[in-house]
C-alpha cells in the first residue's frame, strides 16, 4: 500500500476523493438533515482493481459494481475490508455467485428475482440486505418496480424469512439541470414513508439515490447512501 500511497499516478484519486467528501458534507450540513449519515460508495464498474487498491489506500471503504462477472473477479483480491454494493441489474440465474458477498443488493426489481434470493439466501441460512429498485420517473429504458406496484411486491417480499428489506434505490434520469431531479429524490423518500407506514413490519432507513451529477441534491433530500462513479474515477471507457 505505501508504494500506492506516494505514487503520482494515483494522485487525482486522493484530490477526488478529498473534494466528494467535501461535498458530502456541505450539501449534508446545509440539508434538513433528515438522516444521521451519508454513506459514500464508490462505483469502480469498468476500472481496473489497482484503481480500488489506490481509493481504499485513502481511505474509501465500499464499492459498487453493476456487472456480476465483473463483481466476481474484483471478489478474488480477498480484501475483507472492502464492502462490495451490488448495484446493477440482477438476472437470477447469477444470484448464486453473489449471495453473501454483498453487503447491499441495491437493484432488487421483481419479485421473482426476491424470490431466487431467498432461495438462495435460505441455503447460506443468511439473512440478506436489499434495497427495491423504483423506477421512480418512469423511464422506458429503465429497471425497477413503477410506484404503483410497489406496495404489492412489498408484501409479497416481506414473506420471505431470509431477506431484509432496508429501502429504496433509484437511478434519475440523466439530465444537465441536476435540479429538476430533485422532485424523484423527494418522491421515493415520501414513498418509503408510505411504505412503512402501509407495512407493520417494515423499516426501511435506507434511501440509496444521486449519482456524480446529482449527489449534492439527493443528500439534500434525505439520501443515506450516493453512489459515485465518474467524480471519483473519471470517465469510463467501454471500448475495451
Ligand atoms: C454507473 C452507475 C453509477 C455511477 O454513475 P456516475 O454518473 O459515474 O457517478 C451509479 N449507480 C448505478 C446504478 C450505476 O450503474
């Protein structure tokens, strides 16, 4: 780690990191403070291990990845200390080869796919944290439960004895004005209200929403944890 520590080359890491954090904390200090604490994770899809290597060196603890594969192979670096968030889309034929690993599957969009975790949660005999994907601004080529059918998968998931349900999760649309975001972030938190007040035996205090263009806004409407790509690693490259 020390020769990571003084090389250069991961120096845009560290500024990063620095300025994300600092950024947390002032849309948090300036927000309602509806939640104790917001919880930065990192989203490393498409870049190389050494680069998460660098980011924990300084400091940053829990990462994100999208593709099951790609989570598989970033799992063989054995670092007990990093917290791995599933966040993309789950098919349940691969459920197996993540359950267990995760500390959160964020993207949790049908019931079916609930019910393949259970399945295998129930083998582990773990109990396993997921977040409900909402599709929250109903875009076409979105994943993710549409509002008017949350509430049935809720009760539906909430049979299942191996899997908590700890919130919601949505990806915003992209846009260049992150303000007008601001009303899907304040809906899907009005609607994990309504949730846990429509369900006795559900306490969702989990709100994962905002992404590099609009984490500052999410925070602001309650958001416990923002999942940072680009303003971390910068831009991505698919070409490969
Ligand atoms: C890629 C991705 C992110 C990070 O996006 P950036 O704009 O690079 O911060 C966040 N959430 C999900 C679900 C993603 O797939």
């Amino acid at each position: 780690m020390d020769n990571i520590k003084s090389n250069l080359e991961y120096d845009y890491l560290k500024y990063n990191l620095e300025e994300v954090n600092v950024n947390i904390n002032n849309a948090y200090e300036k927000s309602e403070k509806l939640v104790d604490k917001v919880t930065l994770v990192a989203v490393s899809k498409t870049k190389p291990y050494k680069d998460i290597e660098a980011l924990f060196s300084f400091g940053q603890k829990e990462f994100g990845e999208n593709k099951v594969q790609e989570l598989v192979e970033k799992l063989e670096s054995n670092n007990d200390e990093i917290k791995w968030h599933f966040i993309g889309h789950l098919q349940r034929n691969k459920v197996k080869y993540i359950i267990g690993k995760t500390k959160l599957i964020h993207s949790v969009d049908s019931v079916k796919l609930a019910a393949q975790i259970e399945k295998e949660a129930e083998k582990l005999n773990e109990k396993i944290d997921i977040l409900l994907e909402v599709n929250i601004a109903k875009e076409e080529s979105k994943y993710g439960f549409l509002k008017e059918d949350i509430d049935s998968a809720v009760k539906d998931i909430l049979k299942f004895n191996h899997i908590n349900i700890r919130g919601l999760m949505t990806v915003a649309p992209y846009t260049d004005d992150k303000e007008s975001n601001r009303t899907y972030f304040k809906e899907l938190r009005l609607l994990k209200e309504e949730l846990n007040n429509n369900n006795r035996s559900l306490n969702m205090d989990q709100l994962s929403m905002g992404m590099t263009n609009d984490y500052e806004i999410a925070i602001e409407e309650g958001a416990t944890i923002i999942r940072v790509g680009t303003g971390l690693f910068g831009k991505r490259d698919y070409s490969k």
